[in-house]
C-alpha cells in the first residue's frame, strides 16, 4: 500500500506506509556539512557537489545557463554501470557533451516495435529519443575487462533464474561464437574475446532500430564499438560500417 505524503518543504511524497522522508538538506556553496557526522559515502557526494557548485558550476556559470535551456550533445554513449569504467573520467567529458545510458554490461537488446513493453524498454526509449529527437550523429558503445555481466554470460547454462540472467542472455551469439571459433583457449581468454564480441552484439542489435538503421545507410549517423582495459588502461575502438 502507497500513501501520499508531504515533506518539511512541502514537497509530496508517495511512499509505502511506515515511511516517511527526513534530512532533507539543500547543497549548495554555502553548504556546511555536520562536524559530528560519519562522513559516509552520502556526505562524501554532498561536500563532492558544494566543490562541484564552486570550482566548476560558478566560474562556468554562462555554459550552465545556456546547458538549463536545452542540450545538443553529438555522441551517445551505452556502457556498463561498473563502477570503474565512468565514461566521464574514461573521455574526459563536459557537461553536454555525450548522452549517456549504463546498465549490466553495456547490452542492446533487439528493436520489438514501439508499442511492446519489453524488458529494453529503458535502453530503447534512450535510444529513440537519442537519434529521432536529439539527432544524434555518434553512438558509441563501450565494453570492458572483467566485466561481470560478460562473466555471468559465460558461465551460466540458466538464464532464467533471475534478472541478470535473463538481461544478459541476449549476448549468448556471442558466447556461441567464441565458444565454436576458440575451443582451445583458457577461460580468461575466450572471456576476453567475448567482452569485445559482446559489444558486436549490441552494434547488430542496434541495426535492427529502423531509425538507427536508416541514418546508418544514410550517412548521417555512425556506431562504434571500443572497449577498455582496466589493467592496462588501454582502450580498443573500432567503426561499423556499410560494405
């Protein structure tokens, strides 16, 4: 059961019965955090946004006014939600400059039409708002090293025994391909090579968009796959295109 209810600010708040909000704490330049707190990881973000608010948003305050009007970013970046692979630090992004979607191992799952509710319904309404709304000119997606979606891929004969499973089941052509092509490596290497394939996966399944296909093939649209090493730090990338 959900009530609705009203916060110290006035601001409604639907939650489930038995809960309510507390804390709330406005974050800005003259934020100052409590001397006696824990400096938890919370803590941690809102005194990481007062530096934000002062080194970056004030001295830039122009491109943030422009940025509270409306965005025109180029790229669009899927990758995965790994906590090491943060595609801003990765490329070295400004605000506005790529659309980003995360999720478990950076997958596309196939175009089922617009009106099916389906288990890419987040990755794919990105995607549409993307390239037919924003007119998006790059998609890129970005695979990585020890990844565990890719792993959870791997070594798993059920898919169907909970949510992991069943999202990254769509990347089994890949398991399939490097499993038939490469028998004879060791596991760490056939889970490299279907890190990079995985990503392939996603490319193929982005074809099946018509929007994204027909920019494709007309020019005015181009996807790419990379893919990072976290030990080495090393980043792979490569182009689709059109025979």
């Amino acid at each position: 059961m959900s009530t609705t209810t009203t916060t110290t600010t006035g601001q409604p708040a639907i939650l489930p019965e038995g809960y309510e909000i507390t804390n709330i704490v406005a974050v800005d330049e003259n934020f100052n955090p409590d001397p006696t707190s824990e400096q938890d990881v919370v803590d941690k973000l809102k005194a990481k946004f007062k530096d934000f608010k002062i080194e970056v948003f004030l001295p830039n305050i122009e491109l943030f006014e422009k940025l509270a009007e409306g965005q025109d970013p180029k790229v669009m970046l899927i990758t995965c939600i790994d906590s090491r692979c943060n595609p801003t630090m990765l490329f070295g992004l400004e605000a506005g400059e790529a659309f980003v979607v995360r999720n478990v191992a950076n997958f596309v799952h196939p175009y089922e039409g617009q009106h099916v509710a389906h288990e890419n319904a987040a990755v794919g309404a990105a995607i549409e708002l993307a390239v037919t709304v924003m007119d998006i000119k790059h998609i890129v997606v970005v695979g990585h090293s020890n990844c565990r979606g890719i792993k959870a891929l791997m070594t798993r004969d059920d898919f169907t025994t909970d949510l992991v499973g069943n999202w990254v089941k769509v990347g089994l052509p890949a398991k399939e391909k490097v499993k038939q092509l490469y028998p004879e490596l060791s596991f760490d290497e056939q889970l490299s090579l279907c890190q990079k394939e995985a990503v392939n996966v996603s490319l193929k399944n982005l074809l099946t968009y018509p929007y994204v296909k027909e920019r494709v093939k007309g020019g005015g649209l181009h996807i790419h796959g990379m893919h990072y090493n976290l030990r080495h730090g090393r980043l792979t990338s490569w182009d689709i295109v059109r025979k």
